[in-house]
C-alpha cells in the first residue's frame, strides 16, 4: 500500500521539468580529479546555455535536446567552469555556459538546431530531456546573477562542481549556494466550480489558476490563505497539498494546491482583475468556442486543472484543447 508520501511523489513526478531520473552525485561534486577526468570522457554530454537559452531542434516529431561531446566545445570553461549534473545510468552530463563565439561554432556543426527558451519549447519535448535542460538552465540563471558577493561585492567562485560559491575575498569568503523562490499555486473550487482569473497584463482570453510567492514567517498553507484572499478575496476552508514542479523561469519551485473556498462570492484585486467560475461544462463550452485560453500543458497550473476536470467527469482536458476552435 502507498502512503500519502510516496503519492505525492508520484504526481509530482508527472510534473514537467521534474529531472529526478538523474543521479545527481552529490558525492562526487568535490572530487576535483573525477570531475575533469569525467569532462573529457567522449561519452560524458554537455548541456550548452547561451543567454539562458537551450540547444534545441524542432522537427514535425517534436523538440529534441541537443547535446555536446566534449570534443565539440572548445574553451568550456571561458566563462564559468562546467557543472556536473548527474548521471542518467549512461553517462554524466554537465551544463556549460557558452560564449557569442561559441554560439555561433556550435550553431554551424547543428545547423538544424537553434538557442530558444525552454518554457515554450518544452511543450513537445521527451519529459526526461525537459527535466535535464530545466535544472540546467536553473543553475545557470543562479550562476549569472550571483556573480559577486552579496557581503562584500568581492567576485565569487564556482565550487562544488558549479554547486556551491565561495566569495574571493579571503577575510570574507562568503558560501551561498542555488537559490529557489518558493511559490504556491491554488485551484480554487467551491462545489462542482473551479474558479480562473485573470491579469489584465496577459493576452486576450487567458486564464489561469491563482498563485503567488511565499513570504518570509510564511507556511506554504499560510501563504495559500493569503494569497487567495489578497487576489480574489475569498475564505478558505479546507486546503490540499498535491504536487510541486520545478519552474526554473527564472528561480521558482511551484508548489500546487487545491482549496475549497466557502461561497463563490469572489472579488478582484491589482493583480486579478477578472475571475470566473467554471464547471465542467461551461469550462468545455468556453475552451471549444475559444473563449478561454489557458496556461500551457507543461504548467502546474493546467495539471492542477486538468486533474479537477477529469475527476469531475470532464475527461482529458489536454484533448480539449486540442480540439479548440482558435
Ligand atoms: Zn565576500
């Protein structure tokens, strides 16, 4: 029999962007002689970022992850050293930061390929793959923006295999370490309704669930009531934890809910400035006319949809949108 535990593993693994298939060695992050022996094994794959951006190649079947081999990346370490991903029972990969120059080489070995963001390019990608360019791109975007002490200004240096920094400043030598901003996301319901808002900000007709960042002092729950009642004003009374995803856009770790609130009597705030309640069938009715458009099939904000509609009797949500009438 599982336990609530292992159930919560388990959906979240359905999540995009979730790379648990990989070992990521821990162990092995400080041996400084595993790791360069390990660089330069011609089956060892390097993940390139350009600018936060992923290798990628779009083809009628889908996206597909481009790798390197060591041999194919001259300088790897110009602008930071290369970090050790893990090991996928095949071979380890390590995410490099790859210079203008080194754009422009690789882009003329894969001349089918092309730098783009992951969050779009995803949406048809092999989940391990997506899960490997995410926790890629997320220590990236880490690496860029820390460059310096926070302490001190001193410039940092990447230790750990790219997993730790040490601030250069001897008197100082500050650690920090990856940097992930929690966030909740909510579907609301009430009854046979679940209820969608929307940002004035976002294109015509979307709609989504509601979410926010969790504040210092906050519980994840606390963060769910405050939020809930800060955007659409409404009291809760029963929350659930579900599933969490991995959101490396930039730094975030979506942590999903499902809240029952007490009436529908919901109001509208700086940041939702529409909200609507949708059952089964009105949500059907209003995806096919292309009425509402909703957050992209890769987001914990569909899946935490998609789940309530198919439970609800609605059937495949994704296939729903499939058939929109845009
Ligand atoms: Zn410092």
């Amino acid at each position: 029999m599982q336990t609530s535990g292992t159930d919560h593993l388990a959906r979240s693994r359905r999540n995009r962007f979730t790379a648990v298939r990989l070992n990521r060695e821990v162990e092995l992050r400080d041996d400084a002689t595993w790791v360069t022996e390990t660089l330069t094994k011609p089956n060892t794959r390097l993940v390139p970022l350009w600018r936060s951006r992923s290798l990628l190649e779009r083809s009628a079947d889908g996206t597909t992850a481009i790798y390197l081999s060591p041999k194919d990346l001259t300088e790897p370490d110009r602008i930071q050293p290369p970090t050790l991903l893990g090991n996928d029972g095949k071979r380890e990969y390590f995410a490099v930061s790859v210079t203008d120059s080194q754009k422009d080489d690789i882009l003329a070995v894969f001349p089918d390929a092309c730098f783009a963001d992951l969050r779009r390019a995803s949406i048809d990608m092999a989940a391990k793959h997506a899960g490997i360019l995410a926790y890629a791109k997320a220590l990236h975007y880490w690496q860029h923006r820390h460059a310096f002490c926070g302490v001190c200004g001193h410039p940092n240096r990447l230790r750990s295999a790219g997993h730790r920094m040490v601030c250069s400043n001897e008197e100082c030598s500050r650690e920090s370490f990856p940097r992930i901003d929690p966030a909740i996301i909510v579907l609301v319901t009430h009854k046979d309704a679940c209820l969608l808002g929307r940002n004035a900000k976002w294109p015509p007709k979307q709609f989504s669930t509601l979410a926010g960042f969790v504040e210092p002092g906050e519980s994840l729950e606390d963060a769910v009531v405050r939020e809930v009642h800060e955007e659409v004003q409404l009291d809760l009374e029963d929350i659930r934890y579900v599933s969490s995803q991995p959101w490396p856009f930039p730094a975030s770790a979506m942590c999903g809910f499902y809240a029952e609130a007490v009436n529908r009597d919901s109001g509208i705030s700086e940041e939702v400035d529409e909200t609507r309640w949708f059952t089964v069938d009105s949500l059907t009715t209003a995806v096919l006319d292309d009425k509402v458009r909703l957050s992209p099939t890769v987001s914990i904000a569909f899946r935490l949809l998609a789940d309530w509609f198919r439970k609800s009797g609605g059937g495949d949500l994704e296939d729903l949108v499939r058939r929109q009438r845009r």
